[in-house]
C-alpha cells in the first residue's frame, strides 16, 4: 500500500537519490551538479514550516520512499505569497503506478487546506509523461518560454502551467503552515 507523509531530514538521501538520475542525464532539470543529501535537507529545512514536502511510501511510516512532492515560494514578492511553485519527481521502480498522481493529489489537497491560491509548475519540454500528470490533476498551459535552458548541448523549451487551488478572496487570509496543517488526502 502506498502512503503519503510528510518529508523528514531522514528522507534526504532516498529524496536525493531519486532525484540526480533526473540532473546528471537527463533535462528535466536545469540543476548541472546533483545535490546531495545534506543540500536536500537545507532546502527542506528552508521550507520553514511552511511550504510543504511530502513524500510516497511503500507503508504508513518505515517504508521506502517511492517519490516526492513539494512546493515553494512562487516569487520572492510579497504579494505573491498565496502562490507556491510545485515540484514532483517518483523513483524510477515507482512509474507508472499511481505514485505521481497520488502525491500531486495529496501536495493539492494540502495546499488548499493552507489557503494558497494559486499553483504553478515548470515543465522543461517535450515531456508528455509530465504534462498528461499535471493535466490530470487540473494544471492548465499558460505559456511557453523558448529555448530559455542549455542542458547536454541543446536549447530546452519551458513550459508554465497553472492550477488555481481557490478563488481569490478580498481581502486574503495568510496561508496556513504545513505544520499545522499535515497532508491532506482530501
């Protein structure tokens, strides 16, 4: 069975793993150098509390980590903050088996709880696996830069696209921390 949790310093080295295959060969990633476990735990810790990160288990609590999910800060303007920018990657033994969708699912439905508005994710194209996931879970296009990446010798489109997790309110209420909140299944 497979479960989500929220990610720990613990998941560091599983969440590195999974990750450096997709920067040392490939070019869904613009990073050049793959981040090692003590970096990952940095940039999880930068969270802060209150941007979210969750990973997909094997089982509730000891289980290998199958994937992970997270988001940030969209923009480092303040009236940006009911944005976040979102970010997935599964193991590759995990393909094609739910795990994707099922932590975009849970990473959705926990931002919602929180108050975000908005959410946006980067896709370095073609990459039809990626945009039929965000799709699914109710990401939109909104747009395209053109060859704006250099990666392995070629220039790499980079697609935007959009989820709106609510509407808008006036005046907004300060999203909720992650913390605070757990992961949300629905």
């Amino acid at each position: 069975m497979i479960a989500l949790r929220p990610a720990t310093g613990d998941d560091a080295a599983a969440i590195a793993a999974i990750y450096a295959p997709h920067v040392l060969a490939g070019t869904v990633s613009f990073e050049v150098e793959a981040p090692d476990p003590q970096t990952m735990q940095a940039r999880m810790a930068r969270a802060d509390g209150l941007y979210p990160w969750i990973v997909a288990t094997t089982g509730a609590d000891q289980g290998g980590v199958l994937g992970y999910a997270y988001a940030t800060r969209f923009s480092e303007r303040d009236a940006y903050r009911w944005a976040v920018e979102t970010t997935i990657y599964v193991a590759d033994v995990a393909q094609r088996q739910g795990v994707g969708r099922l932590l975009y699912q849970g990473l959705i439905h926990t931002l919602r709880a929180q108050g975000f508005t908005q959410a946006i994710a980067r896709i370095a194209l073609p990459n039809n696996a990626s945009i039929t996931l965000h799709e699914q879970v109710g990401f939109r296009r909104a747009g395209v830069f053109r060859a704006i990446g250099h990666k392995h010798g070629q220039w790499i489109d980079v697609g935007y696209w959009q989820c709106m997790l609510a509407e808008p309110a006036s005046p907004p209420l300060e999203p909720r921390r992650f913390t605070d909140i757990g992961v949300r299944r629905s």
